[in-house]
C-alpha cells in the first residue's frame, strides 16, 4: 500500500523536475560567442514606481511607450502607456532618478480604455512634439503646447471587431502631413485562441490613412493593395530598396513577415522573403544596417524553444511549415533578403516581444535588445522561471555576444518592449525595458571612454525614413535609418547617437525621402548636431 502511495508522489516529483529542467534549458546562452575584444558597458538598474496593470480578462497584454521632449528643452522625458482603469503617466530623469511629471491634457476620456502603442511626432510644426496614441476606443492625437497637450479622437473607419494596436507614421504622398498604417488586432472579446493560422475572416484589419490636411483622414486601404484580415502587431516604414520611396515592413501574430514595396501613387506589392513560406509569430521588428552596406536589415521576434511546437502549431497542416526560431533578414538588395538568424548566432533563442537596435558601447556597431515573457504562459507566472530579457552586443565578426548578466541587464518582468534614450547625457545610450502587469525597469548607463556623436533631425514627418551617413576620419561610414516605431508599440528616441570608439567624424550627410539633402564638414565629436 506505501509503494502504490509513492506512485503519485514520484509523478509529482518527476513533473516538477521535468518544469525545471525546460526552464532552465530555455533560458540557456545557445551560442558561443566570444566577447574578447569588445567593450562590456555596465547598467544601473532603476525600478520605476508606475506599476502597469493588465486585466487579462477584457483587455489584449500590450502597453505603449515612448521618448519624447515635452518642452524642447532637449532632455527627454519617457511616456509609458496605462491598463484599464489607470492613467498614462510620464518621466523625467532628475537628480538620478526617474521622477513622475504631471502634465496636463492627457487624461484618458474612458478609464476603461488600454494605452497599446505610441508615436511620436511634430504633427503641427510649432516647435512641439505631438503624441499619436492607439487605444481600446480607438487613435488619440495629442497636440503639445510647450507643458500640456490638446486631445482628439481621430475619426477613423476602424472595423468594429478590431483594437489598433499601433501606428506607423508616413509622409505617403508628399504632401507635408502625417498618413497612417494603424496595424489592427482583434479585440479582446472575439479572441478565439492564440495558435489560430487558417481561419478564414478570423483577426484585426489594419488600415492605410492618408491625411485630408486637417487630421481627418481618407482610407487607401484597398486600392493601396493592403487590404486583408489577419493580426497585425506593427509595421514600418523604410525605404528598402533606395528607390526614395518608403516600403513597409509588417509583423503579424500566426503568419509571415509581410515586406510591402512602395509602387508610387500610394500603391504596394507584396513581396516573397524568407518568411513567406513560412508559419511564424513574429512580434516585434528592430531595424538596423549591421553590415554598414547602405541596405537597411530587420530583425524579428518569435516565440523560440519556449513554446512546445505541437501546441504553437495550433491549426497548421502538415504540408505548412513552421517556424519559431529568431529571424534576421540580410538585406541583399533589389527586395531580395537572407535570413542570417542561425549565421549571426541569433536564431536559437526563446519567446520574446519587442525588439530594438542600438549602439549602446559606442563602438560603431549596433546592438540588440529583446523583451521576454509571456503571461499567459504557465511557466511564466512563476518568476523564478522567467527568461531574462536579452542583451546582445555585436562582434566584430558580425555575430551577436549575449552580456545581460555581465551588463546587469536581467528583466523577468513581463516584457513588451524595449525603448532607448540618452537619458542623462552622457553620450551612452540607456535602456527601459517596458513591462505590462508590473513595474517597468530603466538600466542608466555607467558611460564609458568612447567618442559618440548625436544627429537630431527635425521631428516633423519630413524626417521619417530619412538616412544618415556619418563619415569617420579614416574613411569608414556609418549608416542609419531614421525609423518611427521600432520595437513594438514603442518609439524610441528620434536623436540618433553614433559610436565613434576613439575617432571624429568629418562629414554627416542627411538624405530624405522627399530629396533632400543635407550635409556638415568638420571634426565632430562628443557632440550633437541639430540639422
């Protein structure tokens, strides 16, 4: 009788010894890259007081995030969007510490609603950045005037079943105002299932908006050639192929990457890579030319070794492959790409959110953060089995070095996305990472000995998509694309910091997409530049 009393007792153990031993297996460093010769920055950890809340049960698990300079001053303030029933708050970073503002105008028109995505831009060209806010009820455009804001619901044809999730901001037609790609989730309510692939007419509609010149706005959706229903995280503009136009890149939840080339006259084509014959949950793109060759590259979340394949595939068929691993796209131009993931040591990893590119040890090669956890994932609403959030640095050799424990940036909050701003100004890129149904954490860079250099451009919608060339004294060019968005219902700070290890640059050159171009000759470093 004690022997078949055991029997259940062993089974229990055996589970749990089996949970362990994924976790750990999960949050394993999958490669070995070596970090010799690199430059290891070091963070202090700061733990905001804004404790975002979620309610699971009405409200879809995202939550905005945004760097903006309230009253041009040129520090920069952090905006993170609220749950239902709480407000957005905003940052200052004074004295050490990350410190609420109040600012008024802000308020939400229905607690209820749930701040999903931010943007932010000089809609009105007074001087102010402007805040884009999508939420439950729908678009928010919030007009700053120097130390409070004026809002407005935007009249938009968003369908009755879908939440915009975020919004990608385009000067589409030239004609000096905002359009829009609202990307479209289904809303809470209709949520059928997470792993749902083949349902036909089952998800969000995202819309294309071209602005009237008075912030009302024309649907092109359907003759722009993007009409279809599918759940769509976010997209981003950028010019893929040089041509002066702008693409977009679009990451939806059970699908493919979609790249969209820009046609003219307001039209796009879909266009084959490495993913479109693939099943995927790509949730968060990073934007970056990590070979220095002028051809922009894209980096794309997935939800990795984490989630147990025969469940993630849900409703897939046989013949449709899926894929869970990582994704990086080399641009080889003329739209044609390469996924490097698995070259770069980047593709074995684990669930992950938002992503983003940044040279955060100034030594001329960009980096890359990703947000981690799901809170719906059983494992995870235990924090001792939480992944850390990821920490990349860039090698030499092109390959990606994971230093989050030696950076001291480890993150077992429920990560949505990261955001990157110079916080303190000193020239080294900080770090939050935003968390939903917790506190967010800010890692403020210890600095270090490297030369940088900071670009701002005017943060009207002539800059977005623009591309930046910074010419170093012994010829070595560095590239940058100006992108709004990046991450996942984030937008990171719009100065772009350079690192220039031990150099000066001698020449910045500034193209945009409308032709445009600017150009600065002289010895620069430690410094910003205003264009």
């Amino acid at each position: 009788m004690k022997k078949l009393l055991l029997i259940p007792i062993i089974l229990i153990l055996l589970i749990i010894s089996f949970v362990f031993i994924k976790s750990n297996m999960d949050r394993m460093i999958d490669y070995e890259v070596s970090s010799k010769n690199v430059v290891i920055p070091k963070f202090k950890e700061i733990v905001l007081d804004f404790a975002h809340k979620l309610d699971d049960n009405t409200s879809l698990p995202f939550a905005a995030s945004a760097v903006i300079d309230i009253n041009n001053d040129g520090v920069e303030e952090l905006f993170l969007g609220g749950g239902p029933k709480q407000e957005d708050v905003f940052y200052e970073y004074k004295d050490d510490r990350f410190k609420r503002l109040k600012v008024q105008g802000l308020k939400k028109e229905d607690l209820n609603d749930a701040t999903f995505g931010s943007s932010v831009i000089d809609v009105d060209n007074n001087g102010y950045a402007d805040l884009i806010v999508s939420r439950t009820s729908g678009v928010w455009l919030y007009l700053n005037q120097g130390n409070s804001f004026i809002g407005q619901k935007l009249d938009l044809p968003i369908p009755a079943d879908t939440s915009p999730l975020s919004v990608a901001i385009v000067d589409i037609n030239r004609d000096g105002y905002f359009d829009m790609y609202v990307a479209g989730y289904i809303k809470k309510e209709f949520v059928e299932g997470m792993n749902i692939f083949n349902k036909e007419n089952y998800g969000g509609t995202s819309l294309m908006l071209i602005n009237n010149k008075d912030n009302t706005f024309t649907d092109i959706t359907k003759t722009s050639g993007l009409l279809y229903k599918h759940n769509t995280f976010l997209g981003i503009f950028v010019d893929i192929n040089n041509d002066g136009l702008e693409d977009l890149v679009v990451a939806h939840d059970t699908g493919q990457v979609r790249t969209w080339k820009n046609l003219g006259n307001m039209k796009f084509e879909n266009m084959k890579n490495p993913n479109s014959s693939q099943y995927s949950y790509p949730m968060g793109i990073a934007v970056t030319d990590y070979k220095n060759d002028g051809l922009v590259d894209f980096f794309f979340s997935n939800v990795g070794s984490t989630a147990p394949s025969f469940m993630a595939k849900g409703d897939l068929r046989q013949d449709q492959i899926y894929n869970p691993k990582w994704i990086m796209f080399e641009n080889k131009g003329s739209f044609s790409f390469e996924d490097v993931a698995s070259k770069v040591k980047l593709a074995d990893y684990e669930f992950s959110w938002g992503a983003l590119f940044e040279d955060f040890n100034l030594d001329g090669l960009d980096d890359l953060v990703v947000s981690e956890n799901f809170i719906s994932f059983p494992l995870h609403k235990i924090e001792l089995l939480r992944l850390p959030g990821r920490f990349f640095l860039q090698t030499p050799k092109g390959e990606f070095s994971e230093t989050g424990k030696q950076s001291g940036i480890i993150n077992t909050g429920y990560g949505i996305s990261p955001i990157t701003a110079d916080f303190n100004n000193d020239g080294y890129p900080d770090l939050v990472h935003v968390n939903i149904a917790g506190h967010s954490k800010a890692f403020i860079s210890k600095g270090g000995n490297s030369n940088y250099l900071k670009v701002s451009l005017p943060n009207t919608i002539e800059s977005i998509a623009a591309k930046i060339e910074v010419t170093l004294e012994d010829g070595m060019i560095l590239r940058r694309d100006v992108v709004s968005g990046e991450g996942l219902g984030s937008d990171s700070s719009h100065i772009q910091i350079f690192g220039l290890k031990n150099k000066f640059a001698k020449k910045i050159v500034v193209k945009y997409i409308n032709g445009k171009v600017q150009t600065k000759i002289g010895e620069y470093k430690n410094t910003l530049l205003v264009f």
